[in-house]
C-alpha cells in the first residue's frame, strides 16, 4: 500500500499587476449584473474578492470597496422603494441607479489604472 503524498500548504501565487489591475477592475464592474439579477450588484464583487483577495493587496482593497459601496447602494434603493407609496421613492431610485452607475465605471478605470479609489458615500462595512 503506497503512502499518500504530503499535502503542501496553500500558498496562492501572487498576480502581476496587470492582472491584479483587471481583477480589480472587475470586482467593480462585476456589480453591472445587478441590471439583470436583483442581487448582482453585491453578489458579483463578493465573488471576485472572495476569490482574488489573497493573491494581491489591490484586489482586496478594491473588492471591499467595491461590495461596500454595492451593499449601501442597496440600502438605499430599498429604502426608496419604500419612499415609492409618497411618491418620492421613484425620482431617489432614479438618481440612486444614475450615481451607482457612474461611480461603478469610474472605480473600473481607476482601479483599471493602477489607482486606489475611495467610493464618496459608502458605508464601510468591511474595512
């Protein structure tokens, strides 16, 4: 009966920053799912960070930013759901959806860059 090799330790193999760069920038663009699924817009950049993180420090910076800003974005658009039944809530899910938008694709370039980008506005859930 043969002995089973040794299992060695998991040491992920650090990026290069290009590609550290192009995963970063995903986690933020990742959240445009969210156009197309109720839950994308968290769910995508929880993912990528989740599996990214602890190859580059970039990654992980930016995937926490990025699911932050996701998570209160999603807060709001829930409360101005609820704001609907006075009438408010409509015009607030409009501009919540326009600023998510923009702030989502200036955070790809940025991070796309080389950049580490603060989204303005966000709760910081996972610091």
């Amino acid at each position: 009966m043969e002995t089973p090799p040794p299992i060695q330790p998991y040491n992920p193999t650090p990026l290069s920053e290009s590609d550290a760069r192009m995963w970063a920038m995903l986690a933020h663009l990742s959240a445009l799912t969210g156009l197309f699924t109720v839950v994308g817009s968290v769910v995508g950049p929880l993912v990528v960070w989740q599996i990214q993180k602890e190859k580059s420090a970039f990654i992980d910076f930016h995937g926490k930013e990025a699911l932050n800003f996701n998570i209160t974005i999603a807060i709001a658009a829930g409360i101005s759901f609820i704001l609907m039944f006075i009438l408010i809530g409509l015009f607030l899910l409009w501009i919540i959806g326009a600023v998510w938008l923009i702030f989502t694709i200036i955070a790809a370039i940025k991070a796309n860059n080389g950049d580490y980008y603060r989204y303005p506005l966000s709760i910081r859930f996972f610091k």
